[in-house]
C-alpha cells in the first residue's frame, strides 16, 4: 500500500477514487467536444455524451453544460460538417431544411388522407351494386328460415304440451294400477 492512502480512512480513500473518476469523465467529455469542433461534426449533448461514453446526465452537469453550449453556438455560426450529405450546413441552411420537411409532411399527410377517402368511396362502390342484390336475397332467405323455425317451434311446443299431457295421464293410471294392484294382494292375503 502506498504511504499516502495508509493513513486514509476507507471513505477518503472511496471519494478520492470518485474524483478521480469524475475528473476523467469530465476530460473525456471536453475532449469529445474538442475532437467534434475540429472534425466538424454536428454536436449535440447526446452526441457529446455518445462520443465520450458517459450518461447523458454528466453533460448537462455545472460546468461541462456551458462548455457544450459555447461549442453549439460556436459551430452555429460557422455551420458544421454534415455526415449524411458530405457537405457544410449553416444554422439557417438547417432551419431552412427543417421548414421544408414539415411542409412536406404536411402535404404527405393531405395527399394520404385523401388517397384513404377515395379508397373507401371506391370500395363502398364495389361493393354497393353487389351487395344490393345478394343482401336482398339473403334477407329473403333468412325471414323464410326465421319462419320455418318459428313453426318448427310451435310444433315442437304444442307436442310438448301434449306428451306432458300424457305423461300426466300415465302417471295417473300407473297410481291407480298401483293402489287396485295393493288392494288385491290385501284381499288375497286374508
């Protein structure tokens, strides 16, 4: 161990090790900033966090947010280099784009409603001149069903009634044959 951290306590020598952190990360996130100026790269707070592979927390932190923000102004006024096209855009340029895309989408979003509402009128076209003819036949053959079933039912009620019926007049005549068949055995066993 060495001389200076024997005579530390556990909880120096654990906050030392955290500065120690937080100053390198702090390092590596001014030198992503340094490194995007000098390639000039678009810099963003989670471009800078990316590059420097730290949460995106720290680069808002007292301190490294203003160093960032210096750098955005900085590279607004002078435009930045723009990966995608290879060519450098200005500040004005971006809003300029960024106009133009909204209004694109604006008349994308126009053009796609409307290609929806003709889509459902020329469906419903298809399908009204079929449908007309087939749903009147179909209503027609349900209301015949509908009508046979209904009688079917009526019948199937009325034969209901009457097997009750008998039934009832069975069990009748099954207690009289019962009370004449008990009368006779008593007759005969005197």
């Amino acid at each position: 161990m060495p001389a200076d951290t024997a005579s530390k306590t556990p909880a120096e020598v654990l906050k030392a090790a955290r500065q120690r952190d937080s100053a390198d990360k702090r390092g590596r996130v001014l030198k992503a900033v340094q490194d995007m100026l000098r390639d000039d790269r678009r810099i963003t707070f989670a471009a800078v966090a990316r590059e420097a592979g730290v949460f995106s927390w720290l680069v808002y932190a007292p301190g490294i947010r203003e160093r960032i923000e210096q750098a955005r102004s900085r590279q607004a006024a002078q435009g930045h280099h723009d990966e995608q096209s290879g060519r450098k855009i200005s500040a004005a340029s971006e809003q300029t784009d960024l106009l133009l895309a909204r209004e694109e989408i604006k008349r994308l979003r126009a053009e796609n409603a409307g290609l929806r509402q003709q889509a459902r009128v020329h469906l419903g076209q298809q399908v009204e001149p079929i449908g007309n003819h087939d749903l009147i036949d179909r209503v027609n053959e349900l209301t015949e069903e509908n009508l046979r079933l209904s009688t079917a039912e009526r019948q199937a009620t009325t034969q209901n009634a009457e097997l009750r019926q008998r039934v009832t007049e069975l069990e009748d005549d099954l207690a009289a044959a019962r009370t004449s068949l008990r009368r006779i055995i008593r007759d005969q066993s005197r």
